[in-house]
C-alpha cells in the first residue's frame, strides 16, 4: 500500500521516541489499539506515517466522507457496505466482492472514532466476523486500530428513535461502549508529547480545560488574556454556530472594495452527497483573509495557515507573514478499496476527484471545522454558551501559545464540559500500562 495519499505527504519525516514506540507495536502485534492523546500530540502524524510504511494489508476508514479524504481512505459505510442509521441486530447483506476485500485485510485503522456510535462499532465487528467465516472471533481476526480524541469530537445524536434505542441497547452511544469490547481488549494509548504548544504554563491550562479541572485561578489568567482587544487583522474566529460564521465571512467580504471573483470546483466521478473538502463555488476578493485547507509540499503554508489574498487571475496570489505565494488549485482524491484476485492484494482505486484552490474565506471559521488545525492568533466567540462538550477545548487549544488567545466574552464554568461517560472511560487510561520506546 504505497501509492500517494490525498491529503498526506510522503511519510519520510521522524517520529519520536513514543510514537515509534506505539508504530512499532502496530506492526508487530495484532492488538487492539486505540489512540489518542491532547491535541496537538501527533496522532494524524503517527497516522500519516503507518499509511506509508506499514508492512501489513492495511486499509483506512472514516465515519464522514470529509474524514475520509483527509486520510486517503474510505468512508465506513461505503467500504462494508452497510445501511445509513441504526443497524441493530438487523441481517447484514455483503456481496462477494465485500467478502473477498474484508478477507484480505490485516488491520483496519478507523480514524475520528470518536464519531463512530457503539451499534456501528458492532456492526463493523458483526461483518468482519461473517465475511472471514470466523463467528467467534472479535472482527473477524482484524487488527482494529483506533484514533481519535473523545474529549473533542461526539458522535452525532439520531431522531427520537435512534436515542431510545441506545438508551436501551447501550450504556452510552460511545464506540467505546460498544458489546464487541465485552469480550475483547481494546488497549488505551495516549500520546503525551504535545508538539503543538511549547508554553508549559498553556499547556497545563489546556490540559485542565480538557479533563474539566479548571480551577479559580486558571479561567482568570484565561480570562485576563483573552478581554485585550481583539486584532484587527491576521486573526481567525471560532464560533459555536454556522450563521455566526456566515455572517462574519459574508459582511467582510462585502466591506472590501472591488468585484467578487467566484472560484467553481471541478468534480469528476461519483463524490457522493456534497461532502466536499472545500467550497464548491469559492468566492474571493483582492484583500480577503483566508485559511488554506492542506498542507503544502514544500511547506510554504500548513493546514490551518492564514493569509491575505493579494491578487487573483488563474491562480490566486495570499501573502503569509510578509512573504507573497502563488496558489494553485489542489486536487482531494476520493478511494475506494477493491481485491485484486490476480495479485491477491487489496487494491485502493481513485473513484472521484474534487479540484479546487485549497482556501476558505477565514475571518471566521466553525470551531468543529476548526478541528485539526493550528493558527498563531484566534479569536474565540462562545456565543451565549458552549453548547456542546469538549466544545471549548477544542477552540483553545487550536491557538500555539497563551498570547494568542481573544474573547469574545469571559469565560465561565458553564463552558467548560466534560461528557462523565469520556470521563469514565478514559480513566481506564490510567490503568493500562504505556507502550514504552524499544
């Protein structure tokens, strides 16, 4: 499995002494993982790197199409095939096509678990078990590698039905409290090593905002940090909502003089929805603050990075930090896996690509979308509440360092939640002792 990834580079860089440690042990044993760690400890590193030098028949698969083409692999639904919504005990259908593919696979890495609820987790178990001919096995003899932070993505709550079913079914929607793990061993590991902050003070500070430990003292020095006035240029908000954000890129746009000038994606093969990595029709002005949505080859710009469009013809010229770039469109490949009888192995084929300038308008920006990326400076815009857990330490802990933090508003304890079923699982954490470095 080496050919190129859509939205990873080539695997050739380091890994430290833990993450090595933990790489070492997916490819030498067959158990169950799962990883995590605070963010900003490298996990999509680790990821990116086991995607590229991994010996075994290795396939990758996400729980949102958008996952997916961020890791180069396959949507969960569309690789087993199964039926949107609750499966239950439901007869799970598969082709033979299906079987041949999930025969082949060694080890299966689910990235963003975090998202995936305890009946779909079971319903992965369910058809690896059959495919493989093997009912008593825990998926199927399948290496499971897990990854992913339930401190700050939940999974997606369904209508009325969907919640009584798992009120019923479930001790929680959790992958984590999903049956298949009564009678296998999931193993925990938390990478420590945060290479996101380098400040020891913010790092405590977002460690406790994580965990729900935020102390008197804490949420003031925040506080007193983010009540400066906020800067008027160079810097992204993160809201809770999507109007909010609409209304920010909308109405700065509008204020800058000049036309707009509209970007349209070009889409060949099957996507599926409109679960696209970018926006379908882009639209820019000469002046516009924006975000770019990958990393560069040769690291002019990183996911995350913000700059300022200084001019636009078939490419779109942003300066970061001082220094002007040119900007071509980029290319977000979408996969799928197949069996290839003649060789015998898994085969992973481009089945749609999206093209587009890989930016986004970034006065403003969701905290969710915000996920994954790093940004020196941020304005932080709770609204009235944070209306979800994990919700605010994921925007705080998008900003490298303290003096990058602004408020829109105090920080107060309501907006610190933790979910009690994370809470409860991840003190299994403590528990199961660390890989350590060979």
């Amino acid at each position: 499995m080496s050919e190129p990834r859509a939205a990873f580079s080539s695997g050739t860089f380091a890994l430290s002494a833990e993450q090595q440690a933990l790489f070492d042990t997916i490819e030498t044993t067959r158990e169950h993982l799962f990883v995590t760690g605070r963010a900003g400890t490298g996990k999509s590193t680790l990821l990116n790197y086991l995607s590229w030098n991994t010996s075994k028949q290795l396939v990758i698969c996400a729980p949102t199409g958008v996952a997916a083409l961020n890791v180069g692999g396959q949507t969960i639904h569309s690789l087993f095939r199964l039926p949107i919504g609750v499966i239950a005990d439901h007869e799970i259908d598969q082709s033979a096509d299906v079987r041949k593919l999930l025969n082949t696979i060694e080890t299966l890495v689910i990235d963003e678990v975090s998202m995936v609820n305890a009946d779909l987790l079971d319903a992965i178990d369910r058809s690896l078990r059959k495919a493989r001919q093997r009912p008593n096995e825990a998926f199927g003899g399948v290496q499971i590698v897990l990854f992913g932070d339930p401190y700050q993505l939940a999974p997606v709550p369904g209508d009325a039905d969907e919640r009584a079913f798992f009120a019923d079914q479930y001790r929680s929607m959790w992958f984590f409290d999903a049956r298949v793990w009564d009678a296998t061993d999931l193993r925990i590991y938390e990478l420590s090593v945060i290479h996101r902050q380098h400040e020891e003070e913010f790092k405590a500070m977002l460690n406790a905002v994580r965990h729900g430990g935020v102390t008197a003292e804490i949420a003031g020095l925040l506080n007193a940090t983010g009540a400066r006035p906020a800067p008027t240029e160079g810097a992204i908000t993160l809201a809770t909502r999507n109007d909010t954000v609409n209304a920010i890129n909308a109405r700065a746009l509008a204020n800058l003089p000049g036309r707009v000038l509209t970007a349209k994606a070009e889409v060949t093969g099957e996507f599926g929805g409109r679960a696209y990595p970018a926006d379908e029709a882009l639209q820019l002005k000469v002046g516009a603050q924006v975000m770019f949505l990958r990393n560069d080859s040769d690291q002019r710009w990183v996911n995350g990075s913000v700059g300022i469009v200084t001019k636009i013809s078939s490419t779109v010229f942003v300066e970061i930090d001082g220094e002007e770039h040119e900007v071509q469109p980029a290319i977000w490949e979408k996969f799928k896996y197949s069996y290839s009888a003649a060789t015998k192995e898994l085969k992973r084929d481009i089945v749609a690509e999206f093209q587009q300038f890989p930016l986004r308008l970034a006065w403003a920006v969701t905290i969710h979308k915000s996920q994954g990326k790093t940004y020196d400076r941020a304005i932080v815009d709770l609204g009235q509440r944070s209306f979800a857990p994990g919700q605010t330490y994921v925007a705080l802990s998008r900003i490298t360092e303290l003096d990058g933090l602004y408020l829109t508003r105090p920080l107060r304890p309501s907006d610190i939640i933790v979910d009690q079923d994370v809470r409860r699982f991840m003190e299994k954490a403590q528990s199961i002792p660390a890989i350590s470095a060979r």
